[in-house]
C-alpha cells in the first residue's frame, strides 16, 4: 500500500509515532542537534510533529523532515538557547 494512503487511514497519534521514530534516526545523529539533552530533543520533536499534523499532513516523511528542519532553525536561533 502506498505510504500516503497507508497514513491517512492511521489515528494521528499513530502518524506522529511513525514520523517521530523517522525523524528521530537523523536527529540523534545530526551534528547541530546531536549536543542538547536527549529528552529536551525528545519534546522539542514530538511538539513540532503535533503542530505539523494539526495543518492535515499525514505524510511521515514530510511530518519528519519539516520536523527536523524547524528544530534546526529552533535550535540554531541564539534567543532559543
């Protein structure tokens, strides 16, 4: 089944773990990223892939990596640190 359709027919709750563990796999790894506390990181993801799947995307990949770009430029603004 395609991956669009698979995420639509899935519970939003369901969509966000999918797209989190996604994102999580580059976000632990990513240099800009990589030196802030883990459960700090952990939150900061989670909420953004809230906000995301409020505008109706279900696409994990596209919830994952819009996630990930916010939390670099979140975490890359010196008023953020």
């Amino acid at each position: 089944m395609d991956q669009v359709i698979s995420d639509q027919v899935q519970a939003p709750e369901a969509i966000v773990s999918i797209a989190f563990e996604k994102a999580w796999s580059f976000v632990e790894k990513d240099p800009i990223l990589a030196h802030h506390l883990k459960t700090f990181l952990h939150r900061r993801l989670r909420a953004l892939l809230e906000c995301s799947i409020r505008t109706g995307e279900r696409n994990t990949l596209h919830l994952a990596n819009e996630a990930i770009r916010n939390l670099r430029a979140e975490l890359a603004s010196p008023s953020k640190h």
